[in-house]
C-alpha cells in the first residue's frame, strides 16, 4: 500500500543553521501518526515543509516529500497548491489569528468550497451550513453571519477543523490544535477530530508536545529533537517500553494523574547536552559526493 506521506531524508535550513536533520517518516492511509517534541524540536516546521509554507530565508537542502507516490518538492509551483486545501489541509495552532477577521464565517467557509470543489454559491452556502453541523457547532445558520471575534476560542478551532476537512482531504496536518484551548475543550477537539478523520477517511499528521493526547489518538508516533527522528513506532509500544534515553526522560517529565504527589522530573540537562552535540556533528558529516 502507496503511504500518504512518506518523507525521505529531509533537511531544511534557515540560512545557514540546519533546523531538521535528515527526518524520515510515513503515514499510512487512514492513520494517526504523532510528533512528538519539545519546542524548537522542528516539528511545525516538518509540517510547513510538507505544506510548502516554509518562511523566508528557509529552504530545503536534501530529501524527498511524497504525496501519495508523488514528489510534492518536484512539482511545479501551480500544481502543488492546487493540493492544499483540497488533498492535504491543515488545522492550524493559534484559532485566534488563524481566521480573517474582515471577513464572515460563512463567506471563508464558501470562499474555500467554491474555489476548490467549484460550488455555486448557493450550494457552497448548504455545504457551510452542514459542515458546521458536523462540528456540533450550534444553530449554525446563526454563526454563518458572525465574524471571528464573535465567536469563542473554542469555536473557531471547531470552523478551522470545519474548513481542514471540507474537501475531503486525504492527508490532515494538525499543528498543535489544543494548544490554546482549555482542558474540556482539548478532548472534544480531539474527539471531534477522531469522527471527522473516520467519517472521511483522512490520514492525520498530529503535532502536539503532549504525550497525554498521543495516548489518546494516535496510532504510531515519532519522537523528534533538534530537528532529527530520535524513536518512532507503534504508539503503545513506545509508551510502554521507549527505547531511547529522551523518550524516557519526557515520560518521566509528564504529569501522572495516579501518582499526584510524585515530584516532576524536568529532562536531565547533560542529556540535552549530549543530543545537541550530536546534531552538531551531524551537521559536519560532508553531503554525498562532497570533495
């Protein structure tokens, strides 16, 4: 079976510092596959790789993006944005700034299905009404005329989810999308996320820092620091029996709702230490077919 992403090897660098070091991995169709990492670990930046939304002065140096069998880096410009949005979407981190606020919920949501699935804007207008529907947002023939700032927090990351999965998308990016959202609100995200990947049959890329939501969600993960794929695998086998020091360092850093008490044990510095200066070296080995 064709993956629906495989990355190859991919390194990207902001000018001259390299932010991801030869990252491999797949997502399979239909799967939740994990990233997991501390800050800076490079995870969005997988993502806007795979995106092509890589900020300025940011470039790929080496590796391959495949796209259900397709090399996402050797399409032409055109082609490859005819996909976003589409076949692979995202759910964004921040649902405060993510949306327009100029413009009304229902005219984004419109806007996004008559430019890819070429709706009239009558039938864009039904589709809005039912996508809303299927994110439990209530009465949303109201909500369709509000802008952003009328809305709460919650809600709008419920119209972003809404618009990632209009189109039926066969791969979903979600970068972080609990991040900004209170504890009761996380787990309905996620399990509205879970029912719309099922009902579509999406394959979902989750990026979070939160091993509690990988627990929940995510069928395989990979642990990633400083830009490089330290432990990847089955979610429970990782969880249970981690093979790395940092995979380990980062369960024992994790909150234990059973054991309250117990101290929380922050990731050992000289272990730190030692995975940057790993990374450096790496960063020396000369290319293939280098002089």
């Amino acid at each position: 079976m064709t993956a629906t992403l495989a990355v190859e090897g991919l390194k990207v660098a902001i000018g001259a510092a390299n932010v991801l070091r030869g990252v491999s991995l797949d997502v399979q169709p239909g799967e939740v596959r994990g990233l997991v990492g501390e800050s800076g670990a490079g995870k969005s930046m997988l993502g806007r790789a795979v995106l092509g939304l890589l900020p300025a002065n940011t470039s790929v140096t080496a590796g391959r993006i495949a796209f259900e069998g397709r090399d996402l880096l050797a399409m032409a410009e055109a082609e490859r944005r005819s996909l976003l949005g589409r076949r692979i979407a995202l759910i964004p981190q921040d649902p405060m700034t993510s949306l327009n606020p100029v413009k009304r919920i229902g005219r984004q949501i419109g806007n996004l299905l008559r430019h890819h699935l070429g709706l009239s804007k009558r039938a864009a207008l039904a589709r809005t009404t039912e996508l809303l529907a299927e994110v439990a947002i209530h009465d949303p023939q109201r909500v369709l005329a509000l802008y952003p700032h009328e809305i709460s927090g919650g809600m709008r990351q419920r119209v972003l989810i809404a618009m990632a999965f209009a189109c039926d998308p066969a791969l979903v990016i979600a970068d972080e999308p609990t991040t900004a959202l209170d504890v009761t609100v996380q787990r309905q995200v996620l399990q509205l996320v879970e029912r719309l990947r099922l009902r579509h049959g999406s394959a979902v890329l989750f990026v979070t820092h939160d091993l509690g939501v990988v627990a929940k969600i995510c069928r395989s993960m990979t642990v990633l620091h400083a830009g490089r794929v330290l432990e990847e695998g089955e979610t429970t086998n990782v969880l249970v029996r981690p093979r790395h020091a940092y995979t380990r360092a980062l369960l024992a850093a994790t909150p234990r709702a059973d054991r309250p008490a117990e101290a929380l044990r922050p990731v050992p510095p000289d272990l730190i230490d030692q995975l940057w200066s790993e990374a450096y070296r790496l960063d020396q080995v000369p290319a293939v077919g280098a002089a």
